[in-house]
C-alpha cells in the first residue's frame, strides 16, 4: 500500500505549484517573477537604465541645457547611425563571435553610395541598394570562411577590418571626399526630415496597439500549449506604461524640432530585430547556437546557416549605417567609419546588456547602450571637453557593464547548480 500511494504526494504538490504559477495574474505576478529573476542574477535591463538615470541627472546638474528639448533632438539623431551598426553587433554576440570591421564596412559602404550616386550620376535608390548588397555580400563571405575553414571570427573580421579600409581609400581615390549635395534625398532624410506632431502620436498608438497584439498572440499560444502565460491585467499594464511613456517623450521632442524620421527608421529596426529574435524559428536558433552550439547541432539547427546569417545581418546592418552616417554628414571622406564608429558600436551593444559570453542580449541592448554613449558625448560637449574625456567615461562604462555581466553570469551558474 505504501509503495504504490508513496509517488502521489510530490506529483500532488507540483500540480498545485503549477496551479498556482497559472493563476498568478496582475502587478504583483509581474513584482514575483521580476524579484524572481533578479535573484538568480538576471538584471536585464535594470543597470542599464539605473545607469542612465544617474549620468543624465549628473550632465543636467552641471549643464541644465543638457535635458532640453532641442538637445535630446539632437542626441536622438546622432544615435541612428552608430545605433543600426550595433544592432548587427547584438547578432554576432549573441553566438558569442565577434565582428571587428563594421567601422570598415560603414565607411565602404559610405563610399560606395557617393561615388554612384554623385560621381556616376545613379539614381539614389540603386545606389543605396548597391551599397546595402555589397553588405550581404561581405557577410555571406564571413560566413562561409568561418564555418569551413575554421578561421576564428575574430582573424576574419580583423582582416576585413584593413582590407575594406583599403578598398575604401581606393573607391574614393586621390581626392579623398566626395560631398553629398545638400538637396539629395539622402541629405534631407538625415538632416531635415522630421515627423509631424500629428503623426507622431498616431505612431505611439500604433507601437502600443501592436504590443498589445503581440503580448496577446503569444499568451493565446502558450495556453494553447498548456504553459503558464501573461495575465490580461499585466498586458494591459504593459500597454498602458508604453502608451504613456512614449507620448511624454513624444510631446516632449516636439517641443523642438520633433522625432527625426532617422530616428524612426533606427526604432523600426529595432522593433523588427527583436520581433525576429523572440518569435521566430531564427531567433530561437540564434539563443540555442549560441547558448551551445554543439547541443543546438545534435537538436537539428543547421549551426552553419544560423552563423552565415548571423555575419550577413551584422554586416548588412553596418552597410545602413554607413549610408546613414554620410547622410549625417553630407559627405563620405577617409574617415568615414573610422575613429571611434567601430569601438562605440560594440561598446553599445554590450553596455545595453549583450553578453560578450553568448547566448544572452536583445535589439534594445543598442538602442539603450547607444544612448548611454551619445549622452556622455553630448553632455560633455556641452561642458566644453574635449574628447579625451568621452573615451575615458565612455570606457570606465563600458568596464562596468562587462565586469556586472560577467558576476550576473557567474550568479546565475551558482543559482542553477543549487
């Protein structure tokens, strides 16, 4: 008797601890299961915001211009460029690769849109869509170099890094710079297009609405599957802070010049990155191969198209942002894409929260390191110093935020051990 009731009771038990898991509902489901989290050692988000919650209040302390309308425009522009670079760097961290020549592929692909489209007379789009497929093209070659010869990420791209750099001082030959007239599309998209307050609205509606679609989808999906989902209360919640957040900082910018249609482009990218991360086979793929590749392998991922892929959006994205940044500047020289552009995008993906380990990072980890860097750059020239500055805080950040990924990740592998 004993030996056939003795199994009932843990099967008992964690019935009703699933039972109860389900019906938890509301703000204080949401409180538990973000306590829960920080307790295991996943922050998320959490220093990143709390980070730049303290060097925002700091810059606007010692210059009160700094949190004006009109310079938040500005440092909300002068984050698409860089911002879109990253976003390809999050996709090669997160298999735990590296991708060292996005500053070359930039500054070519800046290069490359300037000698078409003002040399050579193309029509602005084939130009762009040039540029844009030779970004494919660098990425597709990573890619197969990588996984058939088994040359580390980190030789290949260091490579490309001096030979795209090369290849660029070729394409814009003796003359060096080529100007972007100031009445291309390309300019006026980069400098002077800026939403209608109207319109600026209806976007937040539209970005809270389809947020609450998406939460909705996937809890209809897990129930579905008989697994624990979102509560109705908690997804309104979401909405809600989403709504309210986003038209404050709406209103806000418009009381300058507005939200930079740029700066859109930079968000919708952001949004589509992360759609493909967190609800696509690829996206699953990508956390697996780069959680353990040789697991993902023997769970049927094809590991070597998640890499190729991995390259070809890095190096895409590098592409954009290189059209982007001479649009910025209305020019592309041999100093496009060089300097600080390829240091700053992998600095911003792993300060907004990327591991530099694999397996764990989001599109919004270069939408919120970009703007931790380009606040301290801007928030330092408006304290008039000079860029020695930038790269000494720009570093010291960058140092926290790797040494708090690399304690999170050791707390998480204790947690799982206990």
């Amino acid at each position: 008797m004993k030996t056939t009731q003795a199994p009932s009771a843990p099967v008992l038990t964690i019935d009703r601890q699933d039972e109860r898991l389900r019906t938890s509902s509301g703000i204080r489901g949401a409180v538990d299961s973000f306590l829960d989290r920080v307790r295991s050692g996943d922050l998320g988000v959490l220093p990143v915001i709390a980070g730049l919650a303290i060097i925002w209040t700091v810059l606007q302390i010692l210059n009160p211009k700094f949190l004006s309308s009109s310079n938040l425009v500005n440092l909300a522009m002068e984050c698409a460029a860089v911002g879109v670079i990253a976003l390809g760097i999050v996709c090669v961290l997160l298999l735990g690769q590296i991708d060292l020549s996005v500053g070359s592929v930039s500054g070519l692909s800046a290069a490359v849109v300037t000698v078409t489209f003002v040399n050579q007379g193309w029509p602005v789009w084939l130009a762009v869509g040039g540029a844009v497929l030779m970004g494919v093209v660098i990425g597709w070659f990573y890619g197969q170099v990588f996984n058939r010869f088994g040359v580390p990420a980190f030789v290949i791209t260091l490579a490309g890094l001096l030979g795209f750099l090369g290849l660029q001082l070729y394409v814009l030959g003796p003359i060096g710079s080529i100007n972007i007239p100031f009445d291309s599309p390309l300019v006026y998209f980069a400098q002077l297009a800026f939403v209608p307050a109207w319109l600026s609205y209806i976007l937040v509606v539209l970005a809270a609405a389809a947020l609450f679609l998406t939460d909705l989808r996937h809890a209809r999906a897990r129930r579905t599957a008989g697994l624990s989902s979102r509560p109705l209360p908690s997804m309104a919640l979401r909405t809600a802070g989403l709504l309210l957040a986003a038209g404050a900082i709406v209103w806000y910018l418009n009381q300058a010049r507005g939200v930079g249609w740029m700066f859109v482009f930079f968000l919708a990218l952001v949004l589509a990155l992360n759609y493909a991360l967190t609800r696509t086979k690829w996206g699953r793929s990508m956390f697996a191969v780069g959680g353990n590749a040789e697991a993902a392998r023997r769970a049927g991922i094809n590991v070597r198209a998640v890499y190729t892929s991995a390259f070809v959006a890095c190096t895409t994205l590098a592409a954009v942002g290189g059209i982007l940044a001479a649009s910025r500047l209305a020019a592309a020289n041999q100093g496009s894409g060089g300097g600080d552009v390829n240091l700053n995008a992998i600095a911003a993906a792993v300060i907004g929260g990327t591991s530099l380990f694999g397996g764990r990072g989001s599109a919004f980890a270069a939408l919120l390191g970009i703007i931790v860097i380009q606040s301290i750059s801007s928030g330092l020239t408006l304290l008039s110093l000079d860029s020695s500055f930038r790269f000494m805080v720009t570093g010291a950040v960058l140092l926290l935020a790797v040494t708090l990924d690399s304690v999170s990740r050791r707390s998480r592998s204790s947690h799982g051990r206990a």
